[in-house]
C-alpha cells in the first residue's frame, strides 16, 4: 500500500512540473537585464544593434557630453550631471523610438489582418498567406513576413517559422495573430475568416480610441518634459558666470545639484506614469 502511495505521489508530481510554463531549447528565452534591452531594440525596429553596443553607445555619448560641457564651463560638477543625461539619452531615444513604431503598427495591423483574410478567402494556404505579406502587405512590415517565407521555403516547418516570426515582430498583436493561425493549423475549421474579420474590427476600434486618449496624454508628458528641462537649460546659462561655477564646484554645490537630478528624475516618473496609459503585453509571446 505504501508503495503504490509513493508511486502516485511521484507521478503526480511529475504531471505537475511537466505542465509548467516551459520552452523548447531551441527557442530559449533570457529575462535578464541584456535580454529586455534586446527586446526594446527589436521593438523600435532598430536591426543590427544589440545590448552591448547599445550600452557602448551609451558610455560614448556620456564622455561626449562631459568633454563639450567641460570645456565649455571648466566645471566637473556640472559636467557631469550632463554626462548622466548623455548616457541616458540613446535609451531614451530607442524608447521614442518603439512609441513611434508602436503608433503606426497599431495603424497598421487591421490592414495586415484584411489581407490575410483576403488571401484565405481566395483559397490560399496558411504559409502561402502569410509569405504573401512579403511583397504585397505594408511596406513597414514585408522584412518580417518576407524572412518568414523565405524560412518556410527552406525547412517547411510551419511551427518552427511562426515562432521566429513572433519573435521577428515582437508585437502583441502579432502574437495575437500568429496564435490564432497556429490554432487554424493544428485544429482546423471554417471559422478562421469571421475570426480574423472580427479581430480586424476590434483592432481599428482599439487603435481609433488610444489615439485619442494619446493625444490627451501628450499634453501631460510634455509638460513634465518642460519641467525637467528647464532648470538644467537655466543652470547652462547661469554656468557662464565664473561665481557660479565656483559655487558648484564647492561639496555643498555639487551636493545641491545631485538633490536637484533625484527631484527632477523622481517628478518625471511620477508625472509620466499619472499619464501613462496600460500597455498591452505580449502574454502570448
């Protein structure tokens, strides 16, 4: 009896750990530091830079920074508050980035969604459909599908390219999509054209209300913009009077101007994220 027991204890607890969330090893999935850093560059369309260059960018444009403000000002405390915001600058500008990216994908998806169920309706294969992207979808989008066709084209593992596909775009609608054509393949049915025609809807009426909500935010984010940015443009000028450049050369100046980057650093945030609206994640990636 005690052995019998043991025997379903053990099995069940290896039907527990076997329905984890796991991965394949062929797609091994990182949720380090470098690894989210991979991701915003994959997400603002930026190829060919990775993690470590982009931190190498990042060093580079402090030292910029501090070597103009240097000779300009001869002062290495101020210098180096603007060597702080050097380094900060290329991630905030691959941020930027991906917001724009984000803006005109979100215009874009239902008219990638409409060819799609365009292409099924005429008769063609799943592949095929998507392959048909390459050269006929939106011109912001036809490096990701055309990469996919030509995968397809050389292993024809359909499951395999649309992995690599979800990983290409790095998009939660993309997700979306890729999970429901991967459904439409392994189950079948007739149902995936009125499913892609209501997914095509609920998109435009997503992307048509966050526009207007994000032209609402736009207001708020400006004006903490404003408010960070201008007693540093302040302190520039002040700079150019040798008593003040003394005074922040002293402990207690550079003291002041290190309490003065945390309120700045601390109001932004709190004002962007009062402003900020939910983003969608990629809780299919």
């Amino acid at each position: 009896m005690g052995a019998l027991l043991g025997l379903a204890l053990g099995a069940g607890l290896l039907l527990v750990w076997r329905s984890g969330s796991r991965r394949g090893s062929s797609h091994p999935r990182s949720h380090g530091w470098s690894a989210r850093r991979t991701v915003l560059l994959r997400q603002a369309g930026v190829r060919g830079v990775d993690s470590r260059q982009l931190l190498a960018l990042q060093f580079g444009s402090a030292a910029a920074a501090f070597l103009v403000v240097l000779l300009a000002t001869a002062t290495v405390s101020i210098s180096a508050c603007f060597a702080v915001f050097g380094f900060a600058a290329p991630v905030a500008l691959v941020v930027r980035l991906r917001r724009r990216r984000n803006t005109e994908l979100r215009e874009i998806w239902p008219e990638v969604v409409d060819n799609l169920t365009s292409a099924v309706r005429a008769g063609l294969s799943l592949p095929e459909a998507l392959s048909s992207l390459g050269t006929r979808g939106p011109e912001q989008l036809r490096g990701p599908f055309a990469r996919f066709g030509s995968r397809y084209r050389t292993s024809g593992r359909f499951v395999l390219c649309l992995d690599l596909l979800k990983e290409d775009l790095a998009d939660p609608v993309a997700d979306r999509i890729c999970e429901t054509l991967r459904v439409a393949r392994e189950v079948g049915g007739t149902d995936l054209g009125r499913v892609l025609r209501t997914l095509s809807t609920f998109l435009r009426e997503d992307a048509r209300t966050r526009a207007e909500l994000e032209t609402r935010q736009g207001w708020t984010v400006n004006a903490a913009r404003l408010a960070v940015a201008a007693p540093w443009v302040v302190l520039l000028l002040l700079a150019t009077q040798q008593t003040t450049l003394d005074a922040y050369d002293s402990p207690t100046g550079a003291g002041l101007l290190v309490g003065g980057g945390a309120v700045c650093v601390v109001a932004y945030r709190l004002m962007v994220r009062i402003g900020r609206l939910p983003e969608e994640k990629r809780v299919l990636a």
